[in-house]
C-alpha cells in the first residue's frame, strides 16, 4: 500500500499521462490516494501500522501545520505548506510553509512542542515552503536540515550560521530510520519527497510536487 499526502500545483498533474499512471499503480496492486493538501479537512492525518514486539499499533500522524485553506478554526492560513511527522524514532518537519509566526502559532494551538523536532526535510527551493524556517531555526536550532543538494550556497550557510546541522541530498537515500529521500528530481524545479517505510506499506509526502507526483510515486517504490 501507499498513501501520498502533500500539495500539488495547481492541477498541473490532472493530465491524461497522470491519469494513466495512476490506473497502472492499482493495476500493479498499489493503492495510490492523493490527498491534496489545500482540501485537507482534518488537522491530523493518523495512520495505524503493527510491528512492535507486542505487535501494538504504531501511531504515525501527520499534523498539517501549514496550509492555505481554513480548514480548522483558530489556525491562521497563508500559501503554502508544512506537515510534522511524530509517532517515529525522531519527530520531523517537512517543510515550514511561508511564515514562521503562522508556522508556529498554529503548532502552538495544535499542542506541537517546537522543541521536539528533531529534524527539517524542505522539499525544494520555494519561500512557500522555506520561508518559515528562520523563525523555526530561531526558536530550535538543534536539528538537522536535510536540503536538496542543488539549494544556493548562501541558504545553506545562513542555516549553519542559525546553529543547525545541515544534509544535502542528491540522490535517493536514507535519511534516519524508516525515513528516506527519493533524492532530487526534476531537471526544472529540483525537489524530493519524502518517504516512510511502514510494516503496512509506504507513506509518501511531497512538497508542490514539480517533478510530476506518480513520476515521485514511481521513485518512491525504488
């Protein structure tokens, strides 16, 4: 199984290519859903795997702390995206969204300690999808960034000046236990998802998906 979350840009994947890959994952047996991230309704996606030596439950949630559609009352909203992962070894955020006082506001009234993060994946170079990470950094700075490797070398050094770890990423990798990379693709906008092994399948998050999301879904299964 696999499920992919994320934001996508404005329909630009709803092409009959798309379509057609999508018909071939449930062909091939793989459960492909699309969960656009500016119709997401909910403020917590939870997605319940085994494996434990008890073989109890695993709670894997994705809290959408940044988006652009009200979807919850008293969460501010502005273009843009972020997601924060817990329920694994380390707590990650993938991507800050535009602004870091909205990023953190909204994680503030969800109950999400900003200091529990223990990682930042930023799908690509965007201020949609960065622009919040200075307020992040200034707030907690013992993280790891893991960037795609193509990111200027200026964004990379202001990072380290604001006390992060920095990992860029070429290609598909490992990033820490049960998370990867499908490394940067695209030869336009170079952008990576983000993608986490469970017993019952592939969770994969992507950022506007520029690279074309089956193209990323494709990869993700490699």
């Amino acid at each position: 199984m696999m499920l992919v979350f994320g934001t996508f840009v404005g329909g630009a994947i709803l092409t009959k290519r798309t379509r057609d890959m999508y018909a071939m994952h449930v062909y091939k047996n793989i459960v492909l859903t699309l969960l656009y991230g500016w119709a997401l309704f909910m403020t917590q996606a939870t997605v319940a795997v085994s494996g434990t030596e008890k073989d109890q439950p695993v709670r894997l949630r994705l809290h959408i702390v940044f988006n652009n559609v009200p979807y919850k009352a008293g969460l501010a909203t502005s273009w843009g995206f972020a997601c924060l992962i817990d329920g694994l070894e380390k707590t990650v955020l993938f991507d800050t969204g535009g602004d870091g006082d909205i990023l953190l506001s909204n994680m503030q009234r969800l109950g999400l300690d900003v200091g529990a993060v223990d990682a930042v994946v930023l799908s690509h170079i965007h201020g949609d999808h960065t622009g919040g990470l200075d307020t992040f950094l200034a707030r907690n700075p013992d993280v790891t960034v893991y960037m795609p490797a193509s990111f200027p070398a200026s964004f990379q050094q202001e990072v380290k000046r604001m006390g992060a770890a920095i990992e860029t990423v070429a290609g598909p990798r490992q990033l820490m236990k049960s998370v990867h990379s499908t490394g940067e693709m695209n030869h336009g906008i170079r952008e990576q998802a983000l993608i986490v092994d469970t017993p019952r399948g592939l969770v994969v998050i992507t950022g506007c998906a520029h690279p074309n999301v089956a193209d990323m879904a494709e990869q993700a299964k490699t």
